[in-house]
C-alpha cells in the first residue's frame, strides 16, 4: 500500500533548526497552522489550550537564553559523557558526534529560539499553555478541584496541547515550513514562573508546556535516526506477544 500525502508529510517532517532570517512568516500563513492545532481532539471538546504568538526578538532572548541556560546544565554538567555517546550512536561519523555533543554541552544547540539572524533563528515562536483546571462542562461545579473520582484532569489538557502542538507542526511541514518542539525552557518551575509573569499568562491556572518555532527552512531537511518498525514497537493483545504484519511491502 503506498503512503498517500498526510502519511509523505508525517514522514518528512523534521525538526529544524536553522531557518532563512530572509523570510518572514506571513500572518495568513501563520494563520493556517494555528487554525490546524485548534482541529485536535481534546475531552469533551474542551479544547484546553491558548498559544501566544512570539514575534518580539527580546521576548523570543529572553525564553531561548532559559533554553540555552539549562542545556548547559543538563548535558553540559549533569550528563556523562557515554551518555551523550550512547544516545547519539547512531551518528555513525566520529565528526558529527564529536560536533553534535559540542552542539549540546555548550547549549548552542536552542540558540534557534532566540531568532537571532546571525544564528539563523526562528522569526516565530508559539509559546502553548493548557489549562491546568480543566475538568469538563459536564462537571463545571467541580472544575478547579483537580480531576473527579481519580481522573487527572491536568493530564487531558497536556494531552490534548500535545496533539494541538503536533497538528501545527504537521501543517507547519506541509505548508514548506520548518518547526521544532521544544520544552527545555518550560522544564523546571522556576523556569515556568518566570516565562509566565513576562507573557503575562495567568499561572499556575494557565500553565505554559511546550514551544514551537516556525520558519522558513535555511538548509534541505535531512533524516534523523532510523524509525523502529512497527513489529518492533507493536505487540498483539498481550504485552510481548510480538506483532507479526501479513501483506505488508516495505
């Protein structure tokens, strides 16, 4: 069976990280992948989320220097270094690996955020908070409470904010745009409060979970590391009860 065109967006999309500063991200375009994101599922078509369009580039320093910030202190101290090793092996050119840790440890690898021409950086960035009270209309005497009879209620919303973020980058892909998720910046509380109060998002009701930058791709898309089959990942019924596809061309 081929793959029709949703499935070739799926699997072309990568993460980018160096966009064309050249180009600007038009507002009907921008329009389109939010528009997109708003089309997730969500419980009860709560529809949980609100994004915050971040085009103001001292804004975009100050989230992606908090980015910068905690790469260094999460690969650049707290990491060992075969750690780094065995989660890149498969860039099999000692180059690159050497390259691509110096990326890290040095936190030049989120430098993208702060859309900074001189570092080819996103001319957008989309900051995503969920509602950390949803419950559902169903419920509406009960919101605020933190989740009915041992439902996680705040769980939903970071559910149904992660498929909005996805659908965004999907669109974002299908339209010749880059996009990379990001969440290091929103990882630690201290982190989250300080985003928050400069947004002006009313935390900790509103909770900022993940970004997104959009742009322009500055390079070709290359491929990342192989994908695990579905026989690999899959099991039948029961778990290790392995997943044997029948009819299935590669």
């Amino acid at each position: 069976m081929e793959d029709n065109e949703t499935i070739k967006t799926i699997k072309a999309r990568r993460a980018i990280r160096d966009y064309d500063t050249e180009k600007n991200v038009p507002d009907e375009v921008l329009y389109k992948i939010i528009e997109a994101g708003t089309y997730a599922p969500s419980a009860e078509n709560q529809q949980p989320w609100r994004i915050i369009i971040v085009r103001d580039k001292e804004l975009q320093e100050f989230i992606g220097q908090i980015a910068v910030d905690r790469t260094i202190q999460l690969f650049g101290r707290a990491t060992p270094r075969q750690e780094l090793e065995r989660r890149l092996s498969y860039i099999k050119s000692k180059v690159s690996l050497e390259r691509t840790i110096e990326i890290l440890i040095t936190g030049r690898r989120f430098e993208y955020i702060k859309g900074k021409k001189e570092t080819f950086g996103a001319p957008v960035l989309l900051v995503l908070a969920v509602d950390q009270t949803h419950v559902g209309n169903s419920q509406a005497t009960l919101r605020g409470t933190g989740g009915v009879y041992g439902w996680s209620s705040p769980r939903h919303a970071v559910i149904a904010g992660s498929m909005m973020m996805q659908n965004m980058a999907l669109a974002a892909a299908s339209l010749g745009l880059g996009s990379c998720v990001s969440s290091v910046q929103l990882d630690h509380f201290d982190d989250v409060g300080a985003i928050s109060e400069r947004l002006g998002i009313p935390y900790p009701h509103w909770v900022p979970i993940l970004c997104l930058t959009i742009g322009y791709p500055k390079y070709e898309r290359t491929l990342g590391p192989p994908r695990q089959p579905p026989e690999e990942i899959a099991f039948v019924n029961k778990w290790g009860n392995p997943y044997k596809p029948k009819g299935v061309r590669k």
